[in-house]
C-alpha cells in the first residue's frame, strides 16, 4: 500500500514538473525580446562548438591520433576501393567464362634489337 501511494505522488509531481516547464516555456516564447536572446545564444553555441571541435581536431592531429573525420575520409576511401575490387573481379570472371573453350592466346614474340654500331 506505501508502494502505491509513493507511486501515486510521483506521478502527481510528474504530471505538475511537465505542466510547470510547459507554462514556463509558453512564457519565454510569447515574449520576443527573450526569443531573439536564445536565438543568438544557440547561435554562438553552434559557433563555439565549431570551434571547439576545429581545436579538438588539431590536437588529435597533432597527437596522431585520427579524428571523425579522418576515419570518415579512410572508410570512403576503402568503400571506393572495394567497389573496384568488385568491379576488376567480375571483369576478370567474364574474361575466363569467355576464354574457357578457347585455346589460352600465345604471347607475341619478342624479336631482339640489334644494336647498329
């Protein structure tokens, strides 16, 4: 029974936490002057987290230690070689399914070069 009633008081002050956060946020969003505010700080936060992550980087390069987006560029590379992989593979397959029957060609002869003196 102290079970239920515990669970019944959190979830009355659930229920008035999410409708005082919802008030408050009303509140903010009707006054212009607190929107433009917010918008300018999201703004600078996203130009600091730019910041930020450049200098993080630079220090991971200068540590040898690969960022992000190092792995991104070495992932796209290895996909790109892959796919050529693939490409040269079934290429090679089709050449031997066209040969097989065939007599494998003869390579040309080389014929020497004298040297004129």
């Amino acid at each position: 029974m102290a079970r239920r009633d515990a669970d019944s008081i959190i979830a009355k002050l659930r229920q008035m936490s999410e409708e005082g956060m919802g008030s408050v946020v009303s509140e903010l969003m009707s006054n212009e002057q607190m929107r433009r505010r917010l918008g300018r700080a999201g703004e600078r936060l996203m130009a600091n987290k730019h910041v930020f992550d450049r200098n993080v980087e630079t220090v991971l390069d200068f540590v040898n230690i690969p960022s992000k987006r190092d792995i991104r560029e070495l992932k796209a590379r290895l996909d790109t070689l892959s796919s050529q992989l693939v490409n040269l593979s079934m290429k090679i397959d089709q050449m031997l399914a066209g040969s097989e029957g065939k007599p494998a060609p003869r390579p040309a002869r080389r014929t020497r070069r004298h040297d004129a003196r």
